[in-house]
C-alpha cells in the first residue's frame, strides 16, 4: 500500500520504517529540511535503539522516501499523523498544528483516503476532525470518503523499535468495518491482539495507559517518603509487591518522579479535559503533586546533609529523563540543575547521550554557565566534586567502581535520585548513601 507519514520524531520515523520493512511504500514528511537530509543521507538526529539500522537497510530498496511536499504525499492511500501534541498553558494538547496539516491535505486530496490519528489528542477530537474532514469535502465539492480512524501508540522512547515491531496490542478506533479491514490488514504480522472499538474509547485508551503507569510510579514514591520515615527500604518492598501478578513488577522504581514528554503532559491534558467537563479528576491531581514533592524531597536532604551549597561543587551523572535516551524534556534533572544553580553551587554535569540538549537548555534559560562544566566522562564530573547526584538509571552508572568514585571526591556523599547503588556497597566504599526511601540515611 502506499503510505504517508506526518512528523518525523521517535513515532513517526520508526512506524514509516516499520511500514517500509513490512514492503509497504512510504513517504515519510516532515517540515524541517535538515533533518529530511540527515534521514536522507542515512543518520537519525535523535538516540534510538535499533532504527539506524533499520534505516539503513530500507534506504536503497526505496521503499521509503523523504519528503516536505504534501502535493507529493497526499496522492498516498493511508496519511498516519504522528505530529507531537505538547500542552497548552491550560493544559489541553496542542491539537492546531494537526488541523492546519489536515486542512492542507485535504486540499489536495483528489480520491478517498484513510487518515490515521497516532498523535495523542483529546477524547472526541477525531471526531470532531471528522466532522470538520467532511464539512471541508463538501465545500469544495469533493464527492469521495476520507475515514478518519484512531491508532493510539504505546511504544516507549528509546526502545521505539522494538515495541513497534513487538507491541502488547494495538488499538484500532472506528465504527467503519471498511477501515477496520484496512487497518488490521495493516498490522496483520504483528503477533498482538488487536481491539477495535469506538474512536473515543481509542483515544482515551492511550491517557488511561499512561495514566495508570503514571500513578503506579507516584504510589511507589509516596510510600517511598513513608519508608524513609519508617526505616524500611523500598527497594525490598518493591521487590515484594511486584511478585504479585495482579499488581505487576514494572513502573515501580521509586525515584525523583517521571519526566518526560508523554506522562506528564497526559496528565496535564487528563486534568485539563475533566476540568472542562466539570470533573475534578483527584487521583491524576495526586499522582502529579507527588510527583513534584519527590524532586523537592531530595534536594532537602541535600541541603541537610551538605548545609550551605554556596562555593560546593555537585558532580552530576545522568540529564536525561531515562536512561538511554537524549531527551531532557520535562527531566527530573533540570529541577536540580536550576535549584543547585540559585543555591550557589558549582554543577560538573555528565550524559553520555544528552549533553548538546542540556547546552542549548542553558542557553535558552539563561542559567549561569560560569557555574556549570559539562564534563566528557563520568570520572571527570567527580574529580575534586564534594558529593554526586545520580540522576538517570544508566547501566554505566550501576556498574561504577565505587572504590574510583571514593578516590575521586572530595566530599563522601552519594545521592542516589534513582536507587541504583545498593546502600551497603556504597557504605562499604567507604561513602555515605543517600537514596529514595531507603533506610539509613538518618535523614
Ligand atoms: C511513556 C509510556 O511508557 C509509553 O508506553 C507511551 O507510549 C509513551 O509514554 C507515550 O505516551 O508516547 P516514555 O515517555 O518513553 O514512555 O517513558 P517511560 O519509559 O514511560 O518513562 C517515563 C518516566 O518515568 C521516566 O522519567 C522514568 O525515569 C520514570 N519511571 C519509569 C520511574 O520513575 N519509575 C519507573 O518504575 C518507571
């Protein structure tokens, strides 16, 4: 089938080459040039496991082209929108840019189509989009059908690839058996199950999803604050509850709170749609304040256990909001660099993938560089640091050899902002350990 995809980030790009790979032919559309040239040329501009290749191996077979031309892509039978949807001050997403494509496809749209909704909207905007599709059709005299159809995504970024090509299931919204067909015919060696329902349930099964990931993270780190007061470590904890299946041993990790660009906009865009409708939606309201006061937490027990930062120097391991990944959107990490900035430290900052974004976030905030070196190696942040925050979840960071780090600071103070060390190693290297509600920190 030939396909289009709209907005080429982590989603966009991997569902072009997924669809490219399952011998479909693509034209993947975005309006930024440099990047249409970087893709072009073979490179991706952001980190993701497993595409390079991907986009390496389906370059020369032409089943995917890059293109800016809508005039080009809307001759295509399938258009898969994949634009980013970021908050409004109010909360709501950003649905705008999507309207304003659509109404230029649908200007050049000469016979029927399927539009196909990734990005993540609100509960009843692809009907309204429907709607608003065939006012336009009719206006203009166009006598042919444009379905519109919901496809939520669920994959994660950093590992896009493989929940493309292996996802849980895959949600399919429409009242069109025709559509239907379509779309599963689409995804028919993918070895998930596929639920088809109204386009409504469709869209609100993506905030529902990240809604419930959301809240058991902020369980986890509001029982985390009650550990630490307890003197029980919810490291065990986590271990036990998760044995059990009905509660499931993923998203349990306590740390300084989820960041992101999905889960903390979805809750935003929850919060927001009930607040029109009328709903105080109290538990979403919860799982985001707990989220914050988890940030808050840690820099308390920094500035108890190091007294006053002014003149300290913080060697930070880790910027992104998960490991793995260059994105710093909405990272736990940018709390800390400001907050540690206003104190008066001094910040030697290592990502092994996010530095340039941490460089043009600096820039753009105007926070003061003479207080932050951005360091090419792990052992460079510590030399001569008087403690060291740990902010991401990073294998290399698990995997240090506390005896070097201990040889490097100045200081002795580890604090752990994901749990990675084990509070026994540390201690036993002659540090001392603070972590998210694990006992012994005396604090
Ligand atoms: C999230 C969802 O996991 C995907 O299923 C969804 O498709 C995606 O949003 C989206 O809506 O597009 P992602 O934003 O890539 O994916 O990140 P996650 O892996 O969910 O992590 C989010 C944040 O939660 C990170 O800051 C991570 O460190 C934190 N986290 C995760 C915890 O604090 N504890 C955990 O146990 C797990």
């Amino acid at each position: 089938m030939d396909i289009a995809v709209y907005g080429l980030g982590y989603v966009g790009l991997t569902t072009s080459l997924y669809f490219a790979e399952m011998g479909h032919c693509v034209v993947a559309v975005d309006v930024d040039e440099s990047k249409l040239r970087q893709l072009q040329s073979g490179k991706v501009p952001f980190v993701e496991h497993g595409i390079d290749d991907l986009l390496e191996k389906n370059l020369p077979t032409k089943r995917i082209s890059f293109s800016s031309s809508l005039s080009a892509a809307a001759k295509s039978e399938i258009h898969f929108i994949c634009l980013g949807t970021p908050s409004n001050v109010d909360g709501l997403p950003q649905t705008e840019k999507i309207m304003a494509l659509v109404d230029d496809l649908v200007r050049h749209f000469q016979d029927p189509k399927y539009l196909v909704i990734k990005s993540t909207v609100p509960v009843g905007f692809c009907d309204q989009l429907d709607k608003h599709v065939k006012d336009s059709l009719k206006k203009s005299k166009k006598n042919f059908l444009v379905d519109v159809i919901s496809n939520p995504e669920f994959l994660r970024e950093g590992w896009a690839t493989q929940d493309t090509f292996h996802p849980h299931r895959v949600i399919i919204g429409t009242d069109s058996p025709d559509s239907e067909d379509v779309m599963k015919e689409l995804y028919h060696s993918l070895q998930c199950p596929t639920l088809v329902m109204s386009r409504r349930s469709s869209e609100m099964s993506k905030y529902a999803a990240n809604a419930l990931l959301a809240t058991k993270i902020s369980v986890m780190n509001e029982l985390s604050q009650l550990a630490d007061k307890n003197g029980a470590d919810i490291e065990m904890i986590r271990q036990a509850v998760g044995l059990d299946p009905r509660i499931g041993e993923q998203f349990l990790n306590s740390g300084v709170g989820f960041g992101g660009s999905c889960l903390p906009k979805d809750l935003r865009a929850l919060i927001a749609q009930g607040d029109q409708q009328g709903l105080k939606l109290e538990i979403m309201q919860s799982v985001t304040l707990v989220n914050t006061s988890q940030k808050k937490l840690l820099l308390d027990k920094m500035k108890m256990a190091l007294g006053d930062l002014r003149g300290t120097q913080i060697a930070i391991w880790g910027v992104a909001f998960k490991a793995d990944v260059d994105d710093i959107r909405e990272a736990s990490s940018l709390f800390f660099i400001s907050e540690l900035i206003k104190l008066g430290a001094n910040l030697s900052i290592f990502d092994s993938l996010a530095l340039e974004q941490l460089k043009l976030y600096l820039r753009e905030h105007k926070l003061n560089s003479a207080q932050v070196k951005l360091c090419s190696s792990q052992t460079q942040a510590l030399d001569k640091a008087d403690a060291l925050l740990v902010m991401t979840e990073s294998l290399e960071f698990r995997q240090a050899n506390l005896a070097l780090v201990k040889s490097l600071l100045k200081g002795s103070k580890i604090f752990d902002a994901r749990n990675v060390f084990h509070p026994l190693a540390v201690r036993q290297a002659g540090l001392s350990y603070y972590g998210i509600g694990r006992s012994g920190d005396g604090l």
